[in-house]
C-alpha cells in the first residue's frame, strides 16, 4: 500500500519488527525523490566540507521526512562523527551551544544549519568518566530520581544516533557520499501508514523528556498522522509529567504548537490528552465550566481564525496569539476583580494579566515583554470602543495600536464590532500614519524636545587628593 502522503512507494514488510531489531535498510538513490537540489545550498556546502575532511555526515530529521513527504523543509539539521570541537575548528561561522548535549550552529546569512554529533547508546550504569576532547567530565548520561535526562553528552554511531531519537519518522538518514536514504528504526513503514511512533518504550521515553509529547501532538497534527496505540494510551497516562519540563522551554513548544498552522487540531490533542490541564489547570477549568449558561467556545473559534491565517501567509506576534486565546478568560478574571476589590477597569486587568502570568509561571514562563504587550492589547480593546475617543490620533501612534485593532478585528463578529471595525478603518484611511522613523522618540506632545535624542553626560568628577597626600605636589 502506498501512502497518499508521500510520492513514492516505500518497501512492503510482511511484519513489522521491533524497533530494537529492525534491520537496516538503505534506499538507493534511482528509488527515493530526494535529490542536492532540494537541499539548502548552505547544508550541501557543510556536507561536503565534513566529508572531504574525513568525516561521516547526514542530513537528518525533519528535512528527510519532509522532502520524502512532498513538503519544504523549514531548516536542515545535520548529524556526523566530528565532535563538537572539531567543529569548532572546521568551520569559522561556528558557534558551540547547548547544556544537556552540545550542538553546533553553523551561522550564515540567511540561515542557520544545526551540527549534532552522533549520540551513544549507553546506560547510566554503564557510563565511565568521559574527559575525551569536546565531551564534559563525569558521567554522560545524567538523570533525576524520576527518570528525566538532565546532560547528555555521550557520542556514539550513527545508528546508535538513529535509535536515540524521539520519532521513528525523524529518524531517517541522507548520506550525501552516495545520495542513499538510511532506515535504522522503521521510519520509512511509520511514514507510509502515517503513524507517530516513538523508538522503544514509549513510557521510558516520554519520562526521558517530557516535551516528547507536545512534540508527537504537533507532528500528528501538522502532518495529518495518527499517534500509534499504545503511545497514546502512555501519553495520556504521562501528561501529568509535562509540567516538570522547564517552563521557558515549555513556552516555545507551545507557540510552536498553536502557531504550527494546525493550531485548533493541537488544541484539541492537547485536551483530549490531558497535556492541557497539566500545562494550564486554571484555564482548563474555566473551559470545562459556563458563564451565564453559554459555554466557552472562543479559544477554539480563536484558533481556527489563526490557522485560516497562517494558511494566507499572515504572522501573528506572541501577544497577539496569547490575547486572542486567553482575552476572554483574562476579561471575566478582570470582571471578577473588579466586583471583588474595588478596582477601576484598567487596575482590575493589570491585575487579572499579573496573576495569569504568575499562576503559569511553574509550567509555561510568559516572558515579561510578552505580557506587557498583552495587556497593552486588552487595553486598546477598550479604547477602540469608543469613537473617536479623546486625541485619537495620538492612539494610533502607539506601538501596539496595530496588534489591538487587529485583535479587534479577528474577533468582531457582532454588528456593532464590525461597525467599530469599520469606523477606525476609515479613520486611519484619513489620517495615514507617519513613517515609523519619525515616530521613534516622539512624544505626544510633539515637542522638538522630545524629538531629539538626549545626549549622556559624562561623570567628569575625578577624586581629589588632599595636600598632604603621597605623590601630590608640594
């Protein structure tokens, strides 16, 4: 059976072995699409440099598993034998990275190629001290009492490499000696049923790496997958341990999640799983819940406006993308408050943006930034409401003017939202903004002043030594 998937047809297994003795398979050149052209001339230049220099070297991951999918690769990540300081030495625009396992990052101008080395295979028991060149001293593997991998600087095979990654889809190899295609784990079966399958025990892994499971959800969502079986059923029994991954990097995966173009079908994994109520207890709750008897659609609704979007070639900034979702959770904590404190309407929204930042802070860290631009959208709803308001034009000179009235209009669907819609539209259509050159500086007052960019002065205060001190004149 072929995979509508992918554009060609893949080897036929009459049973598929296990992972851990799936035998290697190697797809000439004449039988797979992938060709250097379809490669990033930067990845091809490394990949020759590192083979005329000796070393093995791969292009691996996503690229391989895309380009054999008919899709266009977002970046290209490369695996060899050179160990993170010869690769430093190889390549001038190299630069060493990461704390659990050293990566390489190759900097040109418009792109930046990922250098990994290739991972062992060893245990934690098994692992001797490693002072060898480019690999940290003590032990390779180190992981908590729960079984998380907190370093990991153990270099192996590149089959040992294969088998150290998360997905048996990401795991497929490009040998540029010979332009074959690499199958250590079943990758190439796994694609052509379109299945997400981790290599090995599901539950060991998914406790390695927590973070593995919002991985599986964006894959399955963005590649139109289904998650194997019994990776399922472990994911839904580990969701709760996503919580302990760090919360800064838990906060990207997200954005990658909801911003992957799949972002409602994420949402929807994300619930069924229980990853969600691990990451935002809270705002689960409130989603579960009713106000005023009307359950609270507009997360998803919000979602499929974004992925529709996307699809169109539009952006969206991070506080854009967290005041669509969570605008209506913050706008009745804020009602809340208000009713409960005392506060005026723009105290009481301060404070709803400050407690849902510090009550997420243990799982997914907003950054401060993000949530000031947040709130400086929630706001601008409120001052979009009213027309034309007091000096309006000093409002659309604000920085977050743009991402409030887009917010409004992503979200107008009343009459009286898309006559507000309307009103600034023709606003701004008789009042065009200045270039942002000018903006920059300028206060509202408009004062040459304010304009001019104010220079430091210097401490020209030096120590004075009294006369009787050594070394002074006499």
């Amino acid at each position: 059976m072929k995979c509508e998937k992918c554009p060609f047809v893949f080897f036929e297994f009459d049973a598929l072995p296990t992972v851990t003795n799936f035998p290697q398979i190697i797809i000439p050149r004449a039988d797979h699409p992938i060709s250097r052209r379809n490669l990033s001339d930067n990845a091809v230049r490394a990949l020759y440099r590192l083979r005329d220099n000796g070393f093995l070297a791969f292009a691996v991951g996503g690229c391989v598993r895309d380009l054999l999918l008919g899709r266009e690769p977002k970046d290209f990540d490369l695996a060899t034998n050179a160990t993170p300081a010869q690769l430093k030495k190889l390549f001038r625009n190299c630069r060493l990275v990461g704390r659990r396992f050293r990566l390489a990052h190759l900097h040109y101008r418009e792109e930046i190629i990922e250098v990994a080395t290739f991972r062992g295979a060893a245990t934690v028991e098994e692992l001797p001290e490693l002072p060898a060149e480019g690999r940290s001293r003590g032990p390779s593997i180190v992981k908590d009492d729960g079984g998380m991998i907190l370093r990991d600087n153990l270099f192996g095979t590149p089959e040992e490499d294969a088998r150290r990654r998360d997905f048996t889809v990401n795991a497929l190899c490009y040998n540029i000696v010979d332009f074959s295609i690499i199958d250590y784990v079943g990758g190439l079966d796994d694609l052509q049923q379109g299945i997400i399958r981790t290599i090995g025990d599901p539950a060991v892994r998914f406790v390695e790496d927590p973070v593995r499971m919002l991985r599986a959800i964006r894959f399955a969502a963005l590649l139109g997958f289904e998650i194997e079986a019994e990776n399922w059923r472990s994911l839904v029994e580990l969701s709760p341990l996503c919580a302990n991954a760090a919360p800064p990097r838990l906060y990207e995966e997200m954005l990658k999640l909801l911003l992957s173009g799949e972002g409602e079908r994420c949402y929807q994994l994300l619930r069924r799983s229980g990853v969600f109520a691990a990451l935002f207890p809270a705002v689960n709750s409130w989603l579960e819940s009713e106000t005023d008897l009307f359950p609270h659609v507009r997360f998803g609704r919000a979602l499929e406006v974004v992925d529709s979007r996307i699809a169109a070639g539009e952006s969206f900034s991070p506080p854009l993308l967290l005041a669509l979702l969570f605008g209506e959770y913050l706008e009745e904590l804020a009602a809340t408050l208000r009713r409960s404190g005392g506060f005026s309407p723009q105290e009481a929204l301060d404070a709803a943006v400050a407690r849902f930042a510090e009550e997420l802070a243990p799982t997914v860290l907003i950054p401060h930034k993000v949530a000031l631009g947040m709130r400086g959208i929630l706001t601008g709803q409120r001052r979009l409401s009213v027309t034309p308001g007091r000096r309006p034009l000093s409002f659309i000179t604000r920085p977050d003017f743009g991402d409030a009235f887009r917010c409004l209009q992503l979200t107008a669907e009343s009459p009286e939202g898309k006559k507000l819609c309307a009103w600034w539209s023709d606003y701004l259509v008789a009042n065009p903004l200045p270039p942002a050159t000018i903006l920059q500086g300028a206060s509202e007052s408009g004062s040459p002043e304010a304009d001019s960019p104010k220079r430091k002065r210097r401490n020209r205060h030096r120590r004075r030594r009294s006369p009787g001190a050594e070394g002074s004149p006499q």
